[in-house]
C-alpha cells in the first residue's frame, strides 16, 4: 500500500478544506488509509487511488463518488454503529473505522452483484408480479427478500448520545454560504439586520471555493475572499458552519441540525441560497466509478487537493465543463477529449483557453457508453458517438482511453426547503431546466426570498447581485430600518446550462436514471406502460426518487424520460411533491434530551423515607403501599384496616384544583357540571360530574362553595389538565364573568380518614371548631391548623370518618409529620393508593376511567342522582334526555364472590346467552367484609339485586355471580357522617 | 426463481400489458358512480362488478389513481379492536387481506408481523386486558402478554424500567399485518377496470343533481354525467363532499403526520404500538422504519409537516428502541383524518336517496379497505344494509348509538 499511499494527492497550493500538518490514520473495510486533517472519507480514499466506496442497493454494481457534495447515495458507509454516512462530506478522524453496507461477501467481491446478471427476470415492480403462486407461497419468498432490504446496520447495542436544543431567534436567515448567500447576508447586515448565515460546510464560499467561472482563477478567489473576509468580520452576521437547514416551516421557523444541536430558529425573513445539484447524463454505465459530476471532480482538485483520475473525458453542455477540463489540466489530469453536446462552438473565454491547450473538443456528441474494467470496479474508456436526434446517436462510435468522465450537462435548483413548503420546480422548456413557480407565501404575505442559481442565475457578476437584492428584500421584509433600494430585475442566465435530452438508452440497458434504486431507463418506460403514467405512480411503482437522495440527480431526468414515454409535452409539469428533511436528520438529534418531567408530590420524599412502592398516575408519582413488594397484600390489607378502625394519611395532593372565581362563579359551575350549584350554600360541598356533549361521564370531583363569588373545584388526578383546557374552551364561548386557575401544583391535599381522625386533628392547634354538630358532613371550613392557612373539607370518599385537608405545597411535609406523629397513639399509618382504591370499592364509589370508560353515560353507572334535572343547561343535558327515552344496554352492578374463588381480573367479561354485555371494572378481596367484592357491566335486564349473571376468566373458564346492592359497606353511611 | 419472472425474462421484448387503461371519456350516465379513486372506492368497484355484475361504473378521482389516504397510511391491518361490531368488522377485511394477492392476481406483500400493542399505565393494561377478552371471545387471535414474553417476541424493545413510562404489558395480536398500500389499490384497479369499470382520474366532483331528495346527477370538472346510485369513498373530505350533496357529517378532519427513517437491514419484525407514548413503529419491506404519533390536537384542512412532531416522535421512539439514535429521518408527510366521536366509521345510507356513505375512517381506512368495498358493493347492490355494518350507520349519531372504538383507534393504527 505504501507505494501509493496519497499518491494521487496534489501539490501544497490546494485542498482548501486541508490541514496538511496533520495527518489521520483511518481503516476502510480493515485496510489502513491516511488522510489529512479536513479529508472526508472519500477523498481521503480518493488520495489513496480508492474508487470503490459502496455497493448499489438491488444489483450491488461497485459506486464511487458521483457528487462529492453528500447529496448522492453512491457513498454511503457504515462507521461503527452509524449506518448510511455520507462519506464524501463526513470527516476523517483518527482510528475511525469504516465499513462498506450492503454487501454479500466483500466490498471488492460482493457476490450480490450476482443479481445484476439475473436483472432481466427483475423488472420494475416484478415483486407484485410473482411470488404468490400457489396460495401461501409468499410467506416463503418473503423472508429471502426481506433479507435483501435495506442498506446499512442497526447496532442493538448502540447507545443514545444526548444532544442540546436552543431556541434563537434573528432578524434574518441567509441558508446557503455561496455567493449569493454571502452577498445577501452582507447586505442585510449592512442595514443593520442581525443575520445568522447557515453553511453546510465548515468553511464558507460555495461554489467560489471549487467552481471555475473564469479562466484567471485568481480574480474568483479575491471575490470569494473579499465576501468571506467581510461577512466574518461583520458585527452583525452570525455564522453558523456545518450546519444544515432541515426544514423551514410555517412562520419561518426553521430547524437547523449541527453535529451537536438542534437550532430552533425564528427569523422574521429568510433568504434561501441552496444553490442548485449538477446533474448526470444517462447513458450506459454511467453510475460506474471513475464517472462523476464535473463539479465533483472540481471540488476533489480545490477542497481536497487530490487528482480525480489520470486521464479524463469532460462532456458538458454548458461553459462550466470547460472550467473543469482547465482545473483537470491544472491539476495535471490529461484531457483526452472535451465531448460538447451542443452543435454550436462555443467562443467563451473558457473555450478558448482549452482549445488553446490543443485539447480536442468535439461538438455535438455524447458519452455513448462507459467502458467498465474488469469487475466493473471503474472505467477504462468511453464510447463517443455524434448525436443524431433527441436521445440518439449515429451507428459510428468512437473509443477514448481514459479512468474519469466528468459530467457537466445542466442543473436543479436545490429548492427543496422552498417546495417543502409548498413551492413548485415546474419544467420550463427555454432552458430545459426546472426551475421554481414563485415563492410560497405565509398567509398573504411572503416571508423569504431565493437568491441565486435557485433562480436559475448561474452567472456570477448576476449571482452576487441577486443575493444582494434578496439581501435587502429580507431586509425590509424584517421592518428593519429603510427599505433599501432594490437593483434590476434579474434576466435569466440559465440558457446553455441544461441540456435538453442527456439521455441515451442502449440496447443491453445499464443506463441509470436512479442510482439509489438502480433504476434504468426502460425501467421507467415500463412503468409507463403498464399504466402508471402519472409521474406519482411512476415513482411509486418503480420507487424512483424514493430513496436516500430523494431524487436530487434523478428527478429532472425522470420527468424526461418519464413524459416522453406517456406522449406528453414536457413544458410546465411538475415533479414529484418534495418533504422535508432538506438532509436526512439523525434521530437523537431530533429527539434531544427526553424532557417528561415526573411530577411527585410535596410529601414524595416522605413517602420514599416511609418505604413507599411509588406508581405512575398519569404523570405523577403516587404511593401504591408502604412494605416491602413481597408483603404487598399484607400492607394494603393493614392499610385498608387501619382507616376502617382507626386512622389513616392518604396524600392526595394529585387530586386537581381548580379556583372558580367571579360573579358568574356558580353559573358557570351549573353549566360545567350536572349539579346545581346555584343554591349551593356558602362552606358547603357538593359532588361535580362532568359529561361531555353526548353525555359521557368525562371527570368528577368535588365543587366547595368558599364564598359568594368563589369556588374551590376538585378534579380526578389525570383530569386536572384536560378539565381545566375544556373550561377555558366553553367559557371562550359563554363569556362568563369567572376566573379560572389552575392550582393543582399551588395546593397539597392530605385525606385523613377513619373513626380516629377527630380526635387527632383536635390535638393540633386548630381554629375550626370540629365538632360533629358544628363542621357537619360535606361542609368546608378555611382556618389555621398550627399556624398553616388550611381549607378543611369533609368528604367521604373511602367511608369513613375524614377530611380532606388542602394546604399551601410548601407546608404539605410539615402537616403530614405532625399528624402522623400526632396520630400514632390512635393508630395512625400512611396509606396508599390501593388501600384507597379498596376501601372506595367497599363504598361503590367509582373511579373515573376505570369504571366509566368513553361511552358511559351517568344511568349506565348508576350515577342519576348527581344529575339536576330541572336546570336549563349544561354541557351533556341534551344527550343525558334523548338517552333517558333509550333502552340502556347495560348497567353496572355490584357482585360478590365467597372469599376463596378463584379472583376474576379486570376487564374480565360479563356474559349473557354468550354474547358479551360488558366486562368487570374492579375487584379485590376485602377482608373487611370477608369475600370478593366488585363491579361490573351487565345486562340491564340483569342487574337487579339477586340476579345471577356469568363471568368470562382469562382461561375461559367461567364463574357464576349475583347481583348485590351497592354500597358494600356501611350502607346507610353512618360511619362517615359520626 | 417464480415462473413468471423467468418467462418475463426470456422473453425477447416482452409485452407490457397495461394495467389499466387511459382515463376514458365520462359518458352521460352511470349506473354507479363511485366519488374517491383511492382503495375504498376501488375496491367498492371491484366488488360492485365481481359479486353483483354491476359494471356500468365510473370512479372519479380528483387527483391521481389512490393518491389521497391510501397513499398516506402507514399500511397496518388488524382486527384486535375493543368493541364486538368493530372485532367483528375488521376480522373480515384481515381474512378478505389474507387471500387477496391470490384473488388480485397482484402482490400486494402481505406480511404478517404480529402486532404488539404496548402498555405503560395499569389503566392501559386493563384496557389491553379488556381488549383481549373481547378479540377470543369473537375468535380473534389477541392476548394479554407480559414483559417475558413481549422480549421473546421484540428483543429489541427496550424493556427496563430505567424509563419514563416502562412497559408493563402488551396486548398482542399475531395476525396484525403490513401490507403495500399502493399496491392494494392498484390491484383493485386492476381487476375493476378488467371487468368494464371505468376509472377516471383527474376528475373533480364539483356538485351533485340532487332532485326531491334523490341524487340523480353528479358535476365534475369535465362535465356532468347522470347516474343511478352515488357512492361517496374520500377520506380526508368527507365533510367537504357531503355539503354539496346538501347533508351534515358528524366528522372532524384533523391533521396526522408521518414519517419513515433511510433503509438499514431488517431488525424489527413486529409493528409496535404505544398509546402512552404516541408511537406506532414498524419495519418496511425496503428496510424504512415507517413511524407515526398521535393525530394533531386540532382540525385542519392542510398536509404541512411540522417539526414538532418529528420532535416528540422521536423522544418517544428512543425510549423504546434507544439504539435507534443514529438512524435518519428521511422523509415525512401529513394525512387528513375524518375522526367520528366514537373512533368508528361510517357506513351505509344517508339522508339523500341513492346517495351511500363510506367515511369516518379516521387513522383506521387502510384496514378496512376490502371488507368496506366488498360491503358497500353489498348495500349499492341490494339496497339493503348488510348487518355486518349495520351498527356503523350515519343513523346511529342520531339514535346516539355509538360504537366506541377510542380506546382501540387512538394511536393505534
């Protein structure tokens, strides 16, 4: 190896991307390479004489570098656990290694290449054609071509590198660091804009850092010099290197991806200067490596400072192939030939200083055919043939010796982001190019503007005036300052830089028109004849432009081919609708640090110390019990028996809170939910039921009357949010006189619960008289309780004698010790959710989501009572009457089952005649009463008290059933009311 | 090597047989006239023409052949549904799905991955239980599984509780399948254009003649034609198409968004389903993880893209499969998504005599393809509702009998 080591590497004087102090050692599919600090993987392979970079994804034909931008799938690598790396843009670093995808065997000996020799049985969509035959045959034929999908590796055992986000915001975005994006950007700066430049690559300049434009070299340099010495300079211009624009979105907001970061940019005006992709001719073997675009070769020359090849073949249509013959020459590459498309000679400077080389230039003619080298691993000639008409060529051919073919015969404009956006590329037949159909608007009003080679500019004098245009257009789009005066409206430069028809077919094919999908010229022509002619079935059914490169060198000539075979006149036709990402975007990059906040309690810490097994609640963290996980039923038991008999601490703080305040307070409330709230006592509670407009139970929770004009609502713990969101919703249309807040996180609620939860709330410090004659059942007092600004409500939830206590969050750990402290003589423990959730089943409460699910509706669940019947409105009272003249079709009843059953499992069904009526929604095993207890759907002509009815097990088992009156436990409510 | 293939290819110049042919002049009347050349009206055609000899068809297209929905879906058919109609319902599509690239004559790659629908919340557990329980009870193959398992099946699957929300359950239905959703149209075109169907693309239904209550006429941009019976199939427009023919949807179009990733060799086999986290994720025949969330918060009439939804996607999916990291993003789109209250479509007649309704199909269309067009051809036909689709008439929002599908249909498509 060491005998060609760099060896096509050029002189000191270029390689602008190099730094050549420093070298990098990489390995290639095992092999060492070095390169130079600024090489990318390719022409870092390039340096080392190394064409083969990757195998093509259906007939594993050896590829090389096509674009030397990132912009082709020629190059994709696998780099460890990254698949489908850009080779040609991504940087060599020390000890990287570097493997070829998809291929069978090795990159040099792929034995996939092997289906290139059976390509005739695989026609375009020959996948819906075969492999179903005989019935079943498929699940066969499935699993060998599945195995072929697919390019790069996923390593299972790769990790998640975490990446920042960061909003910014400016008052312009200039994408694009050529000479358009420089001159925009300087001219918006210069009229005080605050600018922020996105380049991709890491040094700007464009196309001036690699593109010829004239024959002194040196008068392009000073101007890209100049532009790029300015803008770095510029107080006002932020420049943003490596980074990519990866969609501009409504408003422009623009998501710009840099190795380690997500920019979320807001810019009041954005100029696009994306610059246009060179594209390729089609002819056979033209995806061969050794066969790349000229301005590949060029940016190999200047950026990388390697040789392309030996001995090249230049075919252009335009007068920038001419510059790449003089950059070919200059860097010591022979000529063989300049092929000139076009009839007419042409007379530029550029012409004229390659005809003064001696170099031969022949007019009129085309690439007919690349000549492959043994294995296709290169190219050791091409076939030239004079052109006779509209993609053909005279019988006569010529053969030229040479190992690089430079393609420069038209462009597209890179107008991606722009069509994301819902802009047009349309064929314009004056210039044979696509070009875009005016700028999207916002609304009414356009918020960016393109510049440059986007527009179909490609002159640099017209390039550098078009930015600076933009520039001030963005400028006064932005409001900044005094609108500057805008230059000429630009003419066109594009004619001569297309060709119209670069397309040869050949009788034994191997033309590609898509080299992501290996798609080839009767490939297209097939689809259209089988009746896919649209140019959205053509890509879906032969899966052109679909791939890695979304169609950024095989977009224009589809539409060609694709047009011509239907019969149709190519003039105004669109291509396939673009969508973002203008790059493909790595995933964690997107994704960023995961930010799902846990909400916990004020008490959480407590519980952890008290060894509480904690569970998600919607969002939040609750204590399922305290114990070990071992003795769960044991604690949930103690748990339930200490609040039965003596006292219990639930912290109920999830609960949601809701401030109603206003003159129309208890109004709204009457609408919202289906009591009546508007005789509702001052210090008195009552329970809130909310339905949705088709009378479906949606939340509930308790409504305490604090004043006249203020309400203190509760809702269930995954409800805060949502009910919160549908007040706002209804009252935008009522327009009430309330206030409505969302204290959920403001206020903590600690229930204290069980026959000795007086007694020990009498012990503190307490100005609320608790007596049972004065602070009666479903009353609310506000007081002090040691010193704590407390609101003390008197619920019943779990049955028992108890209140909930909702106290500022910051005080909630101070009043959970002292009454757990003060508590212990009477018994007192923590208990959690389970215990809460049995204890509430022996009182037949439901819970919200569990025993309602999105259909129930307030008779199905037995909750009629909580309906007021004679107001005039609220949200589900129409549907609650048309319901009320239907047959229900279920009810939910209590049951019960000895204690030594099996323990049937919620959402276990509930059957009739074998057809399903409904499910069970909760049961466990009380030991307060001694058996199993639950609730369930069944039929309503089976849910009397005593009817029996069927449960379904998970096994398919089935167990038998009655219908028992509700509530389970203390049923005339005594216990809670004491 | 498949016979087909081999004759294809020794052929000297094969002859390439038109799949379908160019869209025809519209006549002056129709016997059917099917609004919506995606797979529902497609396969309504077929159905129309194979199982009743009804052939005097024309299938309007706005745009080109099956490029609304059915160009958009993430290409998931199952039947693991939580209400006894919608089980039902869909189990007959997945047995119509099974046998249809024989009935077609047409690939349409037919995988069966298995479909595992994941369970964060002890709420999602019962409701997967619940789901469950309903599938066996009607014959369906669905289980309850649990961590052990779901590792058998998705090694991948990152099943740690060193997550936000970690996975406590998967509802588990092995006959959920993917399927080339082109390819379903294509093949229904196919066969419908074989049997006489005309199918016209490019042709925009501007109105319709709808005299004493009865729709006689349909207007397009090319001309008017006269017809018998109208069956509307657009999805994404259901509401829009029903105000020319002067009746109200229950039906809120709302945005949903979608994405698939470049190609790597295959390592997920099953599709994967997370409610909680808004996540459905599957492999593709060509290598692509094909990726969805939740649809949008709001109603709109607009295919943009967002990158907020890549956003949180994204965050979701790494919870899932962490190693995914470096895997790119490239390409992604937006659907239009007639949502129903109760997440169930609807099916059947409509105030308007000789005027039948396929629409509602919310994130669920896709699935439902054949069995919706094989019984809207039954009803055209017949005249009389099939009970099959019964319970998904426009009536039932009247009779407030709804279907509900929610906690089925959320995400889970």
């Amino acid at each position: 190896m060491s005998a060609s080591l760099n060896s096509m590497r050029l002189l000191q004087s270029t390689g602008l991307y190099l730094d050549r102090s420093k070298t990098i050692s990489f390995q290639f599919n095992g092999q060492s390479f070095q390169g130079f600090q600024g090489d990318t993987i390719a022409s870092a392979l390039a340096a080392n004489n190394c064409k083969l970079l990757s195998r093509s994804f259906k007939y594993h034909r050896p590829r090389g570098i096509l674009s030397m931008s990132g912009q082709d799938s020629n190059t994709l690598v696998q780099i460890g656990d990254e698949p489908n790396v850009r080779a040609d843009t991504r940087a060599i670093e020390e000890g990287m290694q570097v493997q070829a995808q998809n291929v069978i065997g090795s990159l040099e000996k792929d034995y996939g290449s092997l289906i290139g020799l059976i390509g005739r049985f695989l026609p375009v969509g020959f996948y819906y054609k075969a492999f179903y035959k005989p019935k079943g045959a498929w699940r066969y034929w499935e699993k060998l071509i599945r195995r072929m999908a697919g390019l790069g590796k996923i390593d299972p055992g790769s990790e998640i590198e975490y990446t920042d986000k960061q909003y910014r915001f400016t008052d312009v975005t200039v994408i694009g660091g050529g000479p358009a994006g420089l001159s925009a950007a300087l001219e918006a700066a210069d009229n005080g804009a605050t600018v922020i430049l996105i380049e991709e690559n890491p040094i700007l300049g464009g196309s001036l850092n690699y593109a010829r434009f004239k024959t002194d070299r040196d008068q392009v340099y000073r101007i890209r010099n100049e532009l790029v010495e300015r803008v770095s300079s510029h107080s006002n211009i932020e420049v943003l290197t490596q980074a990519q624009c990866g969609g501009w979105f409504e408003d422009n907001w623009l998501s710009i991806l840099t190795p380690g970061r997500l920019f979320k940019l807001r810019s009041k005006a954005v100029v696009i200067a994306s610059g246009s992709f060179e594209q390729p001719a089609v002819f056979r073997n033209n995806d061969l490596p050794g066969v790349m675009l000229g301005s590949a070769a060029q940016r190999l020359i200047r950026l990388y400072g390697v040789k392309p090849g030996q001995s090249a073949v230049v075919m252009t249509a335009n007068e920038d192939g001419y510059g790449v013959a003089l950059d070919l020459l200059d860097a010591g590459v022979a000529v063989a030939a300049l092929i000139d498309m076009r009839e007419q000679i042409s007379l530029s400077d550029l012409s004229q200083a390659v005809v003064a080389k001696k170099i031969e230039v022949l007019n009129g003619h085309t690439i007919y055919e690349a000549l492959p080298v043994a294995g296709n691993r290169g190219i050791r000639g091409v076939k030239v043939a004079a052109i006779s008409g509209e993609g053909k060529v005279v019988d006569e051919t010529r053969t030229i010796d040479c190992d690089l073919a430079c393609i420069s015969v038209g462009y597209t404009p890179a107008a991606q982001l722009i069509c994301h956006f819902g802009g047009r590329l349309i064929y314009d037949e004056s210039i044979s190019m696509l070009k875009l159909d005016g700028m999207p608007k916002h609304g009414d009003k356009c918020k960016a503007i393109a510049a440059g080679s986007l527009n179909t500019v490609f002159d640099l004098q017209q390039v550098l005036a078009d930015g600076k245009n933009a520039g001030g257009s963005a400028v006064a789009i932005a409001g900044i300052g005094v609108k500057p005066a805008l230059g000429q409206k630009l003419l066109s430069s594009a004619v001569e830089q297309n060709h119209p028809w670069p397309i040869f077919s050949h009788p034994q094919g191997k033309e590609f028109v898509d080299f992501d999908e290996d798609l080839q010229i009767h490939d297209i022509e097939q689809a259209v004849a089988e009746g896919y002619e649209d140019l959205n079935l053509v890509k879906r059914y032969s899966t052109v432009v679909m791939g890695p490169s979304q169609g950024r060198q095989s977009a224009l000539n589809n539409l060609r081919i694709a047009t011509k075979a239907a019969g149709n006149p190519l003039q105004g036709l669109s291509i396939t609708t673009q969508r973002p990402p203008f790059h493909p975007e790595p995933i964690q990059l997107l994704a960023g640090r995961s930010f799902q906040p846990v909400r916990r309690t004020a008490i959480h810490h407590r519980h952890i110390e008290l060894g509480a097994q904690m569970m998600p609640a919607g969002n939040w963290l609750r204590p399922a019990y305290y114990g070990l996980p071992e003795q769960s039923e044991n604690a949930v038991e103690q748990e339930a028996l200490a609040i039965r008999n003596g006292v219990g601490l639930i912290d109920v703080s999830t609960l949601g809170k809701l401030e109603i305040r206003g003159t129309d307070a208890a109004e709204f409330l009457n609408r919202m939910y289906t009591f009546s709230y508007l005789k509702q006592p001052v210090d008195r509670l009552r329970y809130a039921l909310m339905l949705d407009e088709t009378g479906v139970i949606i939340d509930d929770g308790i409504a305490a009357r604090l004043s006249e004009n203020h309400f203190y609502v509760s809702t269930t713990s995954g409800g805060s949010d949502s009910v919160y969101r549908s007040m706002l919703h209804w009252n935008a249309q009522w327009r009430l006189d309330v206030d409505i807040t969302n204290v959920t996180s403001a206020y903590a609620g600690i229930s204290i619960a069980g026959p000795g939860s007086r007694d020990v709330l009498q012990e503190l410090n307490c100005d609320v008289d608790l007596s049972a004659d004065a602070f009666t059942y479903s009353e609310v007092r506000r007081g002090q309780l040691n010193g704590i600004a407390a609101c003390l409500l008197r619920v019943g939830f779990v049955g028992e004698l108890g209140w909930e206590i909702h106290v500022p969050s910051s005080q909630a750990r101070y009043l959970w010790d002292i009454l757990l402290e003060t508590g212990q003589k009477y018994g007192c423990r923590p208990v959690g959710v389970e215990a809460q959730r049995l204890l509430r089943l022996e009182k037949g409460h439901i819970i919200v989501g569990q025993d309602t699910d999105g259909l129930t509706v307030p008779e199905e669940a037995a909750m009629s009572w909580a309906i007021a019947k004679k107001k005039p409105f609220h949200i589900g009272k129409r549907s609650v009457e048309i319901l009320a003249n239907k047959k229900q079709t279920r009810r939910l009843v209590g049951f019960t089952l000895p204690k030594k059953s099996v323990l049937p499992q919620e959402s276990n069904l509930t059957l009739k005649d074998d057809h399903i009526v409904g499910r069970i929604t909760s049961v466990a095993r009380s030991s307060t009463l001694n058996e199993i207890i639950g609730l369930a759907y069944v039929h309503p002509e089976q849910s009397d008290v005593g009817t029996s009815f069927d449960i379904k097990l998970s096994n398919g088992n089935r167990l038998s059933t009655k219908v028992v009156a509700l509530p389970f436990y203390d049923p005339n409510g005594k216990r809670q009311e004491i | 090597m498949p016979l087909s293939l081999l004759k294809y290819g020794l052929t000297k110049q094969p002859k390439l047989q038109r799949h379908f042919p160019p869209t025809p002049e519209l006549k002056n009347s129709y016997d059917v006239v099917i609004v919506g050349g995606g797979g529902h009206g497609l396969a309504a055609a077929y159905y129309l023409a194979k199982n009743w000899g009804i052939t005097n068809v024309a299938v309007l297209e706005k745009s080109y052949l099956a490029g609304g929905n059915t160009a958009r879906n993430t290409t998931i058919v199952r039947s693991n549904y939580l209400t006894p109609e919608g089980v039902q319902f869909y189990d007959e599509s997945v047995k119509l799905f099974q046998n249809l690239s024989n009935e077609l004559d047409y690939n349409i790659l037919y995988s069966e991955r298995g479909h595992l629908t994941l369970a964060h919340t002890d709420a999602a557990v019962r409701t997967a239980r619940w789901r469950a329980e309903v599938n066996k009870h009607l014959g369906v193959d669905s289980e309850l599984i649990y961590p052990d398992e779901i590792a058998r099946l998705c090694p991948q699957l990152n099943l740690g509780d060193d997550v936000r929300y970690p996975i406590l359950g998967a509802l588990y239905h092995p006959p959920g399948a993917l399927a080339r959703h082109d390819g379903v149209a294509w093949g229904y075109a196919r066969r419908a254009a074989e049997y006489g169907v005309e199918i016209h693309t490019q042709t925009e239904v501007t109105g319709f003649d709808i005299e004493k209550g009865k729709v006689v006429g349909v207007k397009t941009n090319r001309g008017n034609i006269q017809c018998g019976k109208v069956l509307q199939a657009v999805a994404g427009m259901s509401s829009e198409v029903a105000r020319m023919a002067d009746f109200k949807l229950p039906i809120k179009t709302i945005p949903l968004q979608a994405c698939v990733s470049e190609a790597v060799k295959p390592f997920l086999d099953p599709i994967i389903v997370s409610g909680s986290l808004h996540v459905y994720v599957s492999q593709s025949s060509r290598g692509e993880l094909v990726m969805g969330a939740s649809a949008e918060a709001y109603p709109l009439y607009s295919t943009r893209s967002t990158l907020e939804f890549k956003e949180e996607l994204m965050m979701h999916l790494l919870e899932m499969f962490p190693f995914v990291g470096k895997l790119r993003v490239l390409r992604q789109w937006a659907g239009m998504t007639d949502m129903t209250p109760d997440f169930s479509p609807v099916m059947g007649l409509t105030p308007i005599e000789n005027y039948y309704i396929d629409a509602g199909w919310g994130t669920w269309g896709f699935k439902a393809t054949p069995v919706c067009g094989k019984r809207m051809a039954e009803t055209i036909a017949t005249g009389k509702i099939p009970d099959l689709i019964k319970p998904f008439e426009l009536e039932r929002f009247y009779r407030n009998e709804q279907v509900g599908e929610r906690g089925a249909a959320s995400v889970g498509h």
